[in-house]
C-alpha cells in the first residue's frame, strides 16, 4: 500500500459517516437523505417512442422529437398508471411512533402502488470523468406496508440494484449495458424464495422482470424481522468495469457473490440507438417490486458511489 | 454558515379521472412546515341546464370536493383545510401548516352521470 493510499484509507476510517463504506478511490457522490433528495428521480417516462409510447418512432430509430407528453399519454395510458412518489421518510410507524434512519432523521423511501405487479424506482443519473470501476454501496432495509397489521414478508416480490451504463459516444463501438442484480424475495404466489440473481442474459428487461439468471450460491435469507415495523439496516456494496463492460464483485449482509468476468450485453442493435443524447450517462436504478396489493418500501439510509480509473 | 431552504414539488396525481372519490398514496414531509397542495382540474363535466332539487329549491351541479388529511399513524386520517366546491376545470390550491408529518387529499364528487368525470393533475410543494 502507497503512503498516499494509507493515508486516504485512515481519513476515510476515521470518519464517522463514511467509514462503514469502502469506497473506491474517487467518490462520485456521498448521499446522506438527512440532506435531502440529492437528486435521486422517480421512474418516468422519456415521451420518445420507444417503450412508453411504441410505434411513434420512424423505423431509422433516430430521435427527431420527443413526443408531446399529451399526445404519449393519450396513445398508452397505462404506461402511465400506478404513480408513486419518492418521499423523505421518518420511518414513523403506529406503534414506536418515529424511529429515523439508520444514521439520522430521515431516509429515501422508494414505494410501490398498491397493485400487484407494480414496482417503484429511485434513479439518479450521473457522468463521471474516471473509466475503470464504478461501485455503489448503500445502507437499506425494506419492508410491505401492513394495513392488516400482518408481517408481509412475502408481499415483497424482489429489490432492485443496478446500472444502465451508456459508453462515450466518442468512444469506440459505443453501446449500453445493464448490469443489474435483484434479490427475488417471493414469488407472484407468495412462496418465498430468497435468492440473488443478475442480468448477465441478452436481452432481458430488468426493470420489468425478464432476464434473470441465478447467482450460484445466491440463496440468502436477507433479515426482514418478526415485526411488520421493525426495521435492520443492512449493507450492499456491488462493483462493475466501465471499460471491460464486466462484473468486478458483489457483496451484502455478509455473502459475497462470485460474479467477477460475469458480462451484460444487449443484442446487436437492440436498445443500443438509446445511446443518443446520452452519452456516457451513468444511471444507477434501486428499485422494489410489489406481489400484493400493499405498497412495499425499500428504504435506503445513504448511498455512495465511488469510482477509479484513467481520465476520459 | 448560512443554508437555503429545502423546498421539495411532488407530482402526485397524473391525469386522473375522479368519478366517485379519490385518496392520494400517503405523503411523510415530517420535514416540511408548509404544504400547498395544488390541483389542476383539467376537465369538469358540462353543468347541466338546471333543474331545481326538489328539496331545496336549487340546481344541482356537478361538483368535486376535496380536502386534505393528517394522522399519526398513517392509517387513522383526520380532515383538514379544504376547498370550495369545484365545478369547472381552473386551477386551485390549498395551503397547509402544522400538518405534522403524513399527509393526503381526499377527494369526493357529487351531481355526476354515467360516464362524467373531472380529470386532475394533483401536486404537492413543501418547503422547509
């Protein structure tokens, strides 16, 4: 170890908010919800054709418009159902009243509508300077709203963690990729089921439930409590190569996964033309996806995202 | 140091097509000391040619009332501020304080037929 990286590892040990992570050697952002949204975004629509509202789009793919919001509503209203917000939540609950986050007041509480099948999102969208590895880890808990004062542990479908990674378009052969993990806590049927898996198919749609492989030794029974209102913070922490487009590691609640070398990629032209207007856009997505007719909530206490790399 | 003031807009309801009555998802803005609710009624059903009730002498036209909820707990829900009576599509707002931390709006329609319905863009804005 350099004396320059003994010296940033003991600044980063000694202080007490980032301490409990380990970040790479750049921080993208360290995001405490005591501070507020720090501009993490619900999930919406682009307006551009292409999922929200098909057959607007020229078969070229090029982007010539963005449709008007009204026209896209009207043509796919229910692309646009099933709102929920992204909110600064106290966790205050009927029976302790206020509990707070794990370090402070408050925390980003993404929901789901209260349908099943319905998810909510949090995303946030970032570039950085630093092409090499890019982490995420963050503090979260999660849990199913319990208006019948039951636990609902297996209202909870799945969590979402992932990247839409876009490259520079200056870039050569510049493409998109999705490396995403999600939790699969219950099945549509309420059978738990409680394993890690990742995106390392073609093809898939994550952030609607398609191309899901398992992780191998992803079974892990994630502490949800016995209480419908007791909540334990645990720790995430996955990393991926910008450059390599490759999984580098992936870590949580004491069990890390073997996903090194692992690749995402989607076929050849498929998705890839979103790559205009985005160019080396780092979107991190965290997401929680509901079985039930209750909301289901990730709550997510802080989040850091580091990165290490050359400059480009 | 100074700070600016957190301020923070919530788009709630997107377009939303109110027969019968309507709750918002529950909101916490514990954080905030003022809430203005705003509804933009997009489209009211036509007002009918008035008949007079037979009660009361009066025509009957189609209206939307909403109001705004706080609770403890999330779950048992206490009436607020509310608006007047909405009859047309205009834009309206409802401004709160001492709200505590949930929130939500309630709304409820009444002298509508068959298919009539307003349709509603619903925000909130807190500030700190």
């Amino acid at each position: 170890m350099t004396e320059t990286e003994a010296i940033r590892r003991a600044l980063l040990r000694a202080d007490p908010k980032l301490s409990r992570f380990d970040p790479l050697e750049r921080i993208i952002f360290a995001d405490d919800f005591d501070e507020g949204l720090n501009g993490w975004a619900p999930l919406y629509a682009d307006y551009d054709g292409f999922d929200d509202t098909p057959g607007w789009r020229d078969a070229s793919g090029r982007i010539g418009e963005v449709k008007p919001v009204a026209i896209a509503r009207r043509e796919n209203p229910a692309r646009f159902e099933d709102r929920s917000q992204i909110m600064l939540t106290s966790l205050s609950t009927w029976d302790a009243g206020s509990i707070g986050s794990s370090n402070g007041t408050y925390a980003l509480k993404v929901a789901s509508p209260p349908k099943p099948g319905t998810r909510g999102y949090a995303l946030k969208r970032v570039s950085c300077p630093w092409w090499g590895k890019l982490r995420f880890e963050a503090y979260f808990t999660f849990k199913a709203d319990h208006p019948d004062y039951r636990l609902g542990h297996e209202d909870v479908h799945s969590l979402i963690f992932g990247y839409d990674l876009q490259d520079f378009e200056e870039a050569e052969n510049p493409t998109r990729w999705r490396p995403f993990f999600r939790y699969l806590n219950a099945a549509p049927d309420g059978t738990l089921v409680q394993r890690w898996q990742g995106q390392f198919d073609t093809g898939g749609d994550a952030m609607r439930g398609s191309g899901w492989t398992d992780i191998e030794g992803g079974y892990h029974e994630l502490p949800y409590n016995r209480s419908p209102t007791k909540y334990q913070w645990l720790y995430i922490r996955y990393t991926v190569d910008l450059a390599k487009h490759e999984y580098v590691d992936f870590f949580c609640h004491g069990k890390e996964l073997n996903v090194k070398r692992k690749t995402h990629s989607f076929p050849e032209g498929q998705w890839q033309r979103h790559l205009e207007k985005c160019s080396g856009l780092l979107n991190v997505d965290i997401g929680i996806h509901t079985n039930s007719d209750k909301r289901c909530f990730l709550f997510l206490d802080s989040i850091v995202l580091s990165a290490e790399g050359s400059e480009r | 140091m100074s700070r600016l003031r957190h301020v923070q807009t919530a788009f709630v309801q997107d377009q939303f097509q109110v027969r019968t009555s309507f709750e918002t998802e529950p909101y916490e803005a514990g954080w905030a000391s003022e809430a203005i609710a705003f509804v933009y009624v997009r489209a009211a059903p036509a007002a009918p040619v008035p008949a007079p009730d037979a009660n009361t002498g009066f025509a009957v036209r189609p209206a939307l009332w909403v109001r705004a909820q706080i609770s403890a707990d999330g779950r048992r829900w206490i009436d607020d501020e509310r608006l007047p009576g909405i009859s047309q599509a205009g834009n309206y707002r409802l401004r709160l304080t001492h709200f505590g931390n949930w929130l939500r709006l309630v709304g409820e329609t009444e002298g509508l037929s068959g298919d009539e319905h307003f349709v509603i863009d619903t925000y909130w804005v807190f500030k700190e």
